[in-house]
C-alpha cells in the first residue's frame, strides 16, 4: 500500500489533516518548516551544519531557537527538553518551561540560543562505568543539529548528546556520531581516488525492523515475570504454539490493526518512516519495518518507536513485549539493522554500477566489510550480547552466535574468480582484472535470502539480524561504522602511495578476499556441522555475554576505537563495566522475582490442590472401601514428589544467591550467573513446568502460556 495515497481524518484543533502527505511531519521541525521560518543565510548555516558538520554560530542558534519556540507555542507547547540517550539503553528528558518572570508579576515565553544548544542534567545518576562518582554530579547536554526537533505530548524534544563535566561520552549518541564521522573521513579518501569531485561526504544509513509481542493488559497483570522481567519465567508449553505456522504473515486482527493504525499516525507525525506491518511467526507477534535514513535519526526514531510502541499499546488494553524472548518454546523477538552507505549525492555504495570503475569501487567497499567483519568479527557479536539475547541466538529465525557474512552464490563466485585470476563462468572470455575489465553485471536479489545468517548481503544493503528486540541500535552501529572505516583507511594509505593504481586496486581485492574469505558462508547456520566448521575455519564462537563480553578490552579493539577517535580508552572500560552490570543486575532480578513467585504463588497453590486430590482420595475410600489407587491419589502422590523437588531446587538457588554476594568482580560474578545460577533456574523451571502440567487450572495461579500468546481476540 502506497502511504502517500492512504487517506483518513485526523482531528488537530479543530482543523482536520485529511492526507498522510499532510500528516507526515507535522510534529517536526523539519527543513520545510526551518525555509519557511528563518533567514535564508541562518537557514543555509543549519543545512551546512546538518550535512557537513559545520559548528552553528551563537547569533545563528539564537535565531534558529526563537522560531523553533514560535513554532512550537503556536502548536500548544509550553515546555521544551534536552532528549537524550544516556547508557541504559532507553531514553531520558528534564522538562522546562518557556516562561521568564518580567516587572509586574508576569510572565513571557523566552528560549535562547544557549538554552537550545546546551543543558545541565544531573549526571550522577545514570550507569557511568565509573566514569562518574556520585557527588560528581555536573553533565552537559549538547543539540545533535542534525537531528530535527520534535513535539510529542505537547513538549519541545531537543535531541542531543551527553558528557560529563570532564568531556567524557555518558550517551550512545556521542560515539554514534563520532563514528559517522571516522567512515566519513576515510570513506571520502577513498572515493578521491576514485576520481568523484563531487561528492562532499559520505553517510551510513539504516532501517530497523523491529519485532514485538502484544498481549492482553489482564494476562499481563497477572504475571509477576512479565512485570518485573519482561519475559516469562515459568511456562509449560501450551497444546498449540506457532506449528502450524498459521499467524505468520496472517490476516491481522482487528483489535491489533487498531493499534497499528494510531502507532502509524503517531509516528507519521513525529517523522519516523514506519512502512511495513505484518505478522510475525509466533502467536501474538508482530513486527514494524521503516525505510531506511541517516544512522543516527533512524536510532533516534528507533527510540521513539518503542517508546510509542508500549504506550499506544496501554490505549489498547494491551501490553507491548519488548524482550528478546519473552516466551520459551516459540519465536524471540530482534530488530534486524540494514546498514548501507550513501553519498551525498545520492549513491548507495553497495550498488555495483555499469562501468569498470563503479564496479572496482562496489567490490572495494565490500572488500571493506568483508574485512571489518572478519577482523572485528568478536565486537559485533558483543556488541547485541545481553542477557535477554542470550535466550533467542541460535533457533527460531535468529541467527547463531558465531558471526559470519552471507552473499549469496553468485557475488561469491565473482569474489572467487577474482581471487584465483580466473573467469566468471561463460560470461567472460577474458580473466577478471578490477579496473581493467568490467565485472559482470550483478543484479540484485540473484540469490535467495538467508534467515540464519548473522550478517546477510541483501543485494544494495547489509542486514545484521543479531540484534536483541529491546536494545538501541546505536551501539551495533558504533562498531560496524568504526570497523569498516578502519578498513577504508588502510586501503587509502595503500592506494594513495601505489604508483600504478589499477594494478594496485586489484592486488588489494584479491588479497582481501584471500586472507578474509573465511567469514564468507552462505550455508545453514542451524546446521550441526556448522560450530565444527566454523572453529576449523578460525571463527570466534562466544555463546553468551560473559564469553564475549572481555572483546572490549581486547588491545586491537581498544586502539580501533581510540585511533578513530570515536571511544577514549576509558570510555571504553566504562561500557565493558556496564555491560557486565547490567547481565548480573538483571539475571539477579530474574533469579528474584522466581523465588518470590515460587514460595508466595506456586507452592502454596499447588500445596493446596494436592491436598484438595488427597481430601477426596481419602473421601472416595471411605465411602466404597477399595484399597486401589484412585485418580486423585495418584496425582497427589505425583504432584507431592514435584513439589519437594521444587522445594529443594528453589533452596539450591537461593544458595547460590547467597554465594553470589560475595564476588565483587564484574566478570567473575557474571561467570558465576552463567554457571551456576542461570542452571538453578532453568533446574527450577523444568520441576514447577511440570507441576502447572499436572494441576487443576483454577488453582494454578497465573495465566498459561496458551491464555497468554491468544490473549489478544
């Protein structure tokens, strides 16, 4: 369905938007709005700030807030906020409003250029790695110019990075946009030597698509897990769960088209490109796609899809899941980022061209890739680990924890010809020679798609599938923009001394593609055979966050990110720590929240329905005087066993919790999660699964996974 062509009425004040067209944007201080309301030399220094990175003066930015303020009082607002993504992975916002005491007890609306470009936000409180202490409160947010304004709830949304007092970044749009950069700089070396002028920068861009679950608001409130966890923790698998594969891609339900159409108008509104809606594999899930835009708007928006996500679902009724795998048994939910890399001109890098040199420059950007992927192969798999993630690599559409790149037959075959000096099957008489020869025309989608696969060539983009539902895709981004302008960099400083460039251009394909082949498999990452081959191969394989997490700290990754500018090492070691807390605060609240359903709920439910079979076991007895078993005596006995087994694995983990306080090393005691109370957990599940298997429903005391994943009509 075309979007522009969609129609409907949307009240505003009294006024009705009666097109998408109109309705797109109108939130937003967008560049029409910016034309319209400033002078054309401040208009043109925010679009030179935008595009080419060029600081805003202060007279400029106090004119560019004056009618940012008009436009947004006009529209009802009476507050603005620095919107920042500080390093929990969600968002946060202070609120202040416009009013400025004058003589006579009154009031006027003011909003300068300061107030615009910087804010104060205490700092203190958000995860810091150490990087703060916590009477070391001062940070600083600073306007990202090249991320529109927006209004939503009647606020003024400022988007901007965070850094402590010391300079320090405290946010994920910092480094974000440090790495833009670093792929821009040696991304436009590389193009100079392609001989295009007129390209002026470079950018990546992304789409994430973004799988969730929506369940009914009363199931929700009835189960602890879900409220405190996001997942569930407790669950026997229902009679029917996605076999049948009868949900995916099924006609929607009315009561959840409902709920799409409000989230597409509300991000229509707010800018967000939202597109595709469909539904997923799993009962209950479902999955938003946008179009593509510049890497650090599309985390932005991102940020703000999931935010409306889970609100407009609240509207419903409904309670929108974002965990990776809320559910055991059926589908987990990721956000697959495709990743790609434009010109300003309005080039896709990864589109080969009709001519001998466009072809030479896709195969070199590949080339880049191909190597960032290989060589930084351990980042990219720590860079989506956490602990919800954990749960969902390896089955069920996510693709394995061993990282490696699809291209599909064909591109493989070309890079292969290349690499041994040999023909292209019968379309070339004559060897491949980059630059020389023209390389055979490769259409898109010459080959089938991959779902296994962590990293996929989808014919002018990547697809990294690895990333977890609920995480920002502002830190898989960090790594792979860094990564591959670690790559371009080389083949600049390469290129740029080689007397014969076309020989050298071709020398340095080939070796590419020789030395970083390996990570190049476009087979069944489900496959038994595959972790043997992968290993063989010379592949990292870090099943969980604890295995993958010291990548940080590895010296290469380290002088990657301090060589491109994009992380100081300490900034670095402060992510490592935070990520560590966060695996071990949350497994421990998991570990929690179990105990307290067990020993509060559980136990207590099914201790009674086992006394309820033995009451009418004993009664059946004395009335017809048999001594064989009856039903109600058997189960009793059966669900009597389950219970002090329970009783005895919910002790087991209580001790490990209790040992577990005594490690103060991050990682040791993430190890200790890993080994020993991510099994108690799993050993106390699989007992009390079996108990919700065997007891009446009316005593059990949460909603069944069946009541759940058909929860919503």
């Amino acid at each position: 369905m075309c979007v522009t062509l969609c129609r409907f009425i949307i009240p505003k004040r009294g006024m009705h938007m009666n097109t998408v067209t109109e309705l797109f944007g109108s939130m937003v201080f967008n560049d029409s709005v910016m034309r319209a309301r400033l002078p054309k030399d401040v208009f043109e220094q925010v679009q030179r700030s935008m595009h080419d990175g060029k600081r805003l003066d202060s007279n400029a930015a106090t004119v560019v807030a004056n009618a940012m303020k008009d436009w947004a009082i006009e529209k009802g607002v009476t507050h603005f906020t620095h919107w920042f993504q500080p390093m929990t992975g969600i968002t946060a916002e202070k609120h202040d409003s416009f009013i400025s005491p004058v003589d006579g007890g009154r009031v006027i609306m003011e909003f300068s250029g300061k107030e615009l470009i910087q804010g104060e936000p205490d700092a203190s409180s958000f995860p810091s790695g150490g990087l703060r202490a916590t009477f070391e409160a001062r940070g600083y947010t600073a306007w990202d110019p090249t991320s529109y304004a927006f209004i939503k709830d009647g606020v003024l949304y400022i988007p901007t990075a965070f850094c402590s007092y010391g300079g320090e970044a405290l946010d994920k749009k910092t480094p974000l946009l440090r790495s833009m950069e670093a792929i821009n700089r040696e991304g436009m070396r590389v193009l100079r030597l392609f001989g295009n002028e007129k390209i002026t920068s470079i950018k990546t861009t992304v789409g994430a698509e973004q799988e969730y679950f929506l369940i009914d608001q009363s199931v929700y409130a009835k189960r602890k897990d879900l409220m405190y966890t996001g997942r569930t923790l407790f669950g026997a698998k229902p009679p029917k769960g996605q076999e049948l594969e009868d949900h995916y891609f099924g006609a929607i339900k009315p009561r959840v088209a409902a709920y799409m159409r409000e989230l597409d108008q509300e991000l229509w509104k707010l800018g967000v490109l939202a597109k595709t809606e469909h539904n997923e594999a799993a009962p209950g899930q479902h999955e938003l796609a946008p179009i593509y835009t510049t890497t650090n708007i599309a985390a932005d928006h991102n940020q703000l899809m999931m935010e409306l996500m889970q609100r407009i679902a609240r509207k419903h009724d409904m309670v929108c899941l974002l965990h990776e795998k809320p559910f055991a048994g059926v589908n987990g939910s990721g956000k697959h980022n495709n990743w790609s890399i434009s010109t300003n001109t309005g080039v896709n890098l990864f589109e080969p061209g009709d001519t001998p040199s466009e072809n030479a420059q896709f195969l070199l950007f590949l080339c880049a890739v191909i190597q960032a992927v290989d060589e930084y192969q351990d980042m990219l798999r720590m860079c989506v680990a956490s602990a919800g993630n954990d749960h969902r690599l390896g089955a069920n559409e996510a693709p394995p924890a061993v990282v490696s790149i699809f291209l599909g037959s064909e591109l493989e075959a070309i890079l292969r010809a290349i690499e041994n000096d040999e023909p292209y099957g019968s379309r070339e008489k004559e060897l491949i020679k980059v630059g020389v020869h023209v390389l055979p025309k490769f259409p898109k989608d010459t080959t089938d798609r991959n779902r296994t696969s962590p990293f996929a060539f989808t014919g002018n983009k990547f697809e990294f599938r690895m990333l977890g539902a609920a995480q920002s895709i502002s830190g898989p981004n960090v790594v792979l923009n860094t990564a591959v302008a670690e790559s371009l960099r080389q083949y600049a400083d390469f290129l740029e001394a080689a007397e014969d460039f076309e020989e050298a251009l071709h020398d340095l394909i080939q070796n590419v593609i020789r030395k970083h082949k390996r990570i190049i498999f476009n087979g069944n990452g489900y496959d038994e055979g595959w972790a043997q081959e992968a290993e063989h191969r010379g592949l990292s394989n870090y099943p969980t966050t604890p295995d993958c997490s010291p990548c940080y700290l590895a010296e290469k990754n380290i002088q990657l990110f301090v060589r491109h500018k994009v992380y100081t090492e300490t900034e670095i070691r402060a992510r490592y720590e935070i990520k560590l807390s966060n695996y071990n605060k949350v497994l421990h609240i998991e570990a929690l929240t179990m105990l307290d359903m067990i020993w509060k709920d559980i136990l207590p439910a099914v201790s009674a329905y086992s006394k309820c079979l033995a009451d009418a076991a004993l009664s059946k007895k004395a009335l017809s005087g048999e001594i064989h078993f009856h039903f109600e005596q058997d189960m009793a006995e059966r669900i009597s066993l389950l219970i002090s087994s329970a009783v005895d694995k919910a002790r087991a983990l209580e001790a490990h919790m209790d040992h577990g306080e005594s490690i103060s090393d991050s990682l040791a005691l993430a190890r200790f999660h890993m080994d020993k109370i991510i099994p108690a957990m799993e050993e106390l599940r699989k007992v009390v699964d079996e108990l919700e298997g065997l007891s009446s429903s009316a005593f059990w005391p949460y909603p069944s996974y069946g009541e759940i994943l058909f929860s919503v009509k």
